[in-house]
C-alpha cells in the first residue's frame, strides 16, 4: 500500500524571524510522501529569499508569490489551489510553526 500524498502548506507574509525554522521542520519529517506548497503574500521582508535559499536546494517545495498582498484569510484560500489534485490531506505550517519530525506521519496514521 502507497502512504498517502498530504500537502504541506505555507502562506506566508513577512515571516523572516522565524520562516526558516519552520521550513527547515517541514523538511525533516520522518513521512516522506508529502508536497511543500509555498504561497509568499508579496513579502517585503527577507522572506523571497529564504523562500529561494531552501526551494534551490529541495525540488519537493513547490513556491508561489502573489503580486499583491492578499487579506490573511484569502491568502490561505488561495494557498490551496496550488496542491496537487492526488493530495489526500493537507496540513497548514504557517511561518512561525515548527512541526514535530513525526507530526505528520502521526497525522497521516
């Protein structure tokens, strides 16, 4: 049997303080099929450019940039049309989230 395809979600605005922690926790959990879907709100911070530091290194994060900044709730909306039709569930990281290694594999099970 095929573990399940889950979506991982991250609509971001200005999360430079803590946005790279919570990449880099997305990165490491210990279930492995999963997508990393990247919404950046038209950030004017730092945020593009963590976004760019990790999404180079690492072909699983899928990134997406608004060209205007969109109100929080419609930016978590628009965030979804970009996961994969095959994705069986979805889990939001926003920036300042750090996720267990297992949370999503206990998620999934």
């Amino acid at each position: 049997m095929v573990d399940p395809l889950v979506s991982i979600v991250s609509p971001v605005y200005n999360g430079e303080k803590y946005f790279r922690n919570c990449i880099q926790a997305v990165l490491n959990q210990s279930y492995n099929n999963y997508e990393y879907v990247i919404l950046d709100n038209a950030s004017t911070d730092s945020t593009p450019n963590i976004i760019e530091e990790f999404s180079s290194k690492n072909e699983r994060i899928k990134v997406f940039r608004n060209t205007a900044t969109l109100k929080i709730i419609d930016n978590w909306n628009e965030s979804l049309k970009y996961i994969s039709s095959e994705s069986k569930w979805v889990k939001f990281a926003f920036a300042d989230d750090i996720l267990f290694p297992n949370c999503v594999e206990e998620m999934v099970r």
